[in-house]
C-alpha cells in the first residue's frame, strides 16, 4: 500500500510528465509564430513556458522511480542523472535567453547578443551543447529502458523514442517543424504514458 508520501510523489511526477513536454511544445510554437519580430511579448512568453517546461521535467523524472525494475534499475538512474543535468543547462539556456531579450531593443541588437553568447566557449559548451545533448540523451536512456522493461508499451516507447531524435534533429538541421513534430509526439507519449499503472516491485525473494 502507498504512503501519502509516495502518493503525492507519484501525484507529481504523473502531473509534470504531461505539463512538461507540453509547455516545451507550447513555447516553442509561440517561438515560431512570432519569429524575427525582435524582444516582443512573444519571445518572453515562448521563454518562459520553453523554461517552465525543462524545470518540471526534474519532478517528472525524480519520479520515475516508481516504475522502476528490479533488474537494470542503474541504467534508469543514470537516464534521470543525465536528464537532471541537461534540465539545469537548459533554465540557464533559457534564462540568459529572456537576460538577452530584456536588454536588447530590437532584433538586430538582440542577434549580437546571441552571437556573442555563441561565440564565448564557457557559455556555448555547457549551455547550447553538452546540456541539451545530455538532458535528450537522458530521456532517451529511461524511454528505451522503460521499454525495454515493458514497464511501458512498445508503441509508447517508439512514439517518444523517434519524437526525441526528430527535436534533436532540428538541432543539426535548423528545420523548426521537426522539434515541433517532436515536441507534440512527446507530449502525446509521455501523456499515455501517465495513464498506464505503476507495476509494484516484486521482492526477490518471492516465488
């Protein structure tokens, strides 16, 4: 039987496992429609939702425990870590990106500000490669071990596993459409996903 303790957690992580992917899905339409219009309104609300989206991804994962195996529970502890790290990566991506757009006045001086940011190793590395690279690497790994461990359906799995790879392609291939794509294929997996029950853990020891 659940403690209040792990039903509020288990509350939470189903909670923010839909809002998440729908708030990077959301910002990032908002992203698009309003496109090389400057610092306006819509920057500051696409990156504000695109923010809010990576930070309710640390509930959703810290509570995947709940679906763990027994067997290969590792591999899943070190999908979440790597999600963890790339969900602060991308708050800071994203926060120096609203920084950007309350500093500058119009797009041009906002798209210097950009390229400097780009240009300085310190800040590109971390924020722009290694964040991004780690926090959908990371769903990646506790998508396919979910799956793999039939704690969640193959279709599910194949649904958020190819929506994954199409937002990282957008990232090699400049084309918006295929994060949006993705993104909607996330929301839409990681949603049925919340509905399917938690499987207990069977004690070893058990026959």
């Amino acid at each position: 039987m659940l403690t209040d303790k792990n039903t509020l957690r288990n509350m939470a992580a189903r909670f923010s496992l839909v809002l998440a992917p729908l708030c990077l899905l959301l910002g990032w339409i908002v992203l698009m429609l309003r496109a090389g219009q400057g610092p306006d309104a819509g920057w500051f609300v696409s990156h504000a939702l695109l923010l809010i989206g990576a930070v309710l991804f640390v509930p959703a994962v810290l509570g995947l425990g709940s679906w763990r195996a027994n067997n290969g529970s590792l591999t899943l502890d070190i999908g979440a870590g790597l999600v963890l790290v790339g969900s602060a990566a991308l708050v800071g991506q994203f926060a120096m990106d609203l920084a950007v757009g309350s500093l500058a006045s119009d797009q041009a001086e906002m798209s210097a500000y950009m390229r400097q940011i780009a240009s300085t190793p310190g800040i590109a590395l971390p924020f722009h490669l290694v964040g991004p690279i780690a926090f959908y690497g990371g769903l990646l790994v506790v998508t396919t071990h979910l799956w793999r461990m039939k704690l969640i359906s193959r279709g599910i799995g194949l649904l958020v596993t190819i929506s994954i790879i199409l937002v990282g392609a957008q990232a090699v291939t400049g084309n918006a459409l295929l994060a949006l794509i993705g993104f909607a294929g996330m929301t839409a997996g990681f949603a049925v996903m919340t509905w399917q029950p938690i499987r207990p853990h069977k004690s070893t020891g058990s026959k």
